[in-house]
C-alpha cells in the first residue's frame, strides 16, 4: 500500500500494535497485507450487528502482546489472520500467549486464519491462498457460535 509518511511523527512506534478500529464484540489481529482485509471484514460485520476490533501489529518479533490482550479482556474473542500457514506460525504464538493471559475473558477458543499447510504459491492463484474477507468473517461466525 502507498500513502503520505510524514517523517517528522516522532510518536510513531513500530514496535508496538495499533488499535485501528474499535469495537467489542470481537477483536481481529492482522499485520501487512491483511489489514485491509480485517478492516473491509469489520465494516461487512456491522450488517450481522457486531462490532469488530482491527489491531494491526505492525511487528511481529517483538511481539505487543499486552496491546492485544487488552483489547481481548474487552472483547471476549480473538480472531487472528495472517498470510502464513497456520501450522507452526506466528498466529499460534499470539495465540498461545493470550490464552494464557485472557483465559477467564475468553468466550471462545482463539481462531487462527491463514493460509493453507502449503508452500506459498505462485503469484497467479495467490488469492486463493490468501485469506479473504469471506474467510475471516467464517472464523468470526465460529467465534460467536460458542
């Protein structure tokens, strides 16, 4: 994605997780390419009636997991969407850290959405690979079904 930076924020932190949507029904974590995605997940929520967190991480090593815990204390769930396998990935690192955190704020499992347990594929069937609003709003669906 392209945009204006302005170089002189020195507020700026790109080490720490930005909330960048609020809500409290559920929170979606995304970083890079899927925030975008996460965010048009949000909005197309809003027609079921939920309210939707969007956190983008920013970074994932070190990993700002008092930002998402904060937002889970809040919102009960966690979905978390990126483009890697789901297998063996950050997402089950999150995962595993605010589970041990928000165990008695969760009311469900945390969901894990991205890509299948295949090597990354060639640009032209990409989008198949990728998580899609479609997918995170089925894990959505999962998480409100408990």
């Amino acid at each position: 994605l392209k945009g204006d930076v302005d170089l002189n924020d020195t507020s700026f932190d790109p080490f720490s997780a930005k909330v960048v949507r609020e809500g409290t029904d559920a929170t979606i974590v995304a970083y890079g390419p899927l925030v975008p995605v996460a965010l048009a997940a949000a909005e197309a929520a809003v027609e079921d009636g939920r309210s939707i967190e969007v956190i983008d991480l920013r970074s994932i090593s070190p990993l700002d997991v008092p930002t998402v815990a904060a937002s889970v204390a809040k919102t009960g769930r966690l979905i978390i969407a990126h483009e890697a396998p789901t297998f063996g990935g950050m997402g089950g690192e999150l995962a595993s850290a605010i589970t041990e955190r928000c165990f008695y704020s969760l009311q469900a499992p945390v969901i894990r959405v991205g890509g299948y347990y295949m090597p990354y594929p060639v640009s032209r069937v990409e989008e198949e690979y990728v998580p899609d609003i479609d997918r995170i709003l089925e894990a959505v669906d999962r998480a409100f079904d408990y």
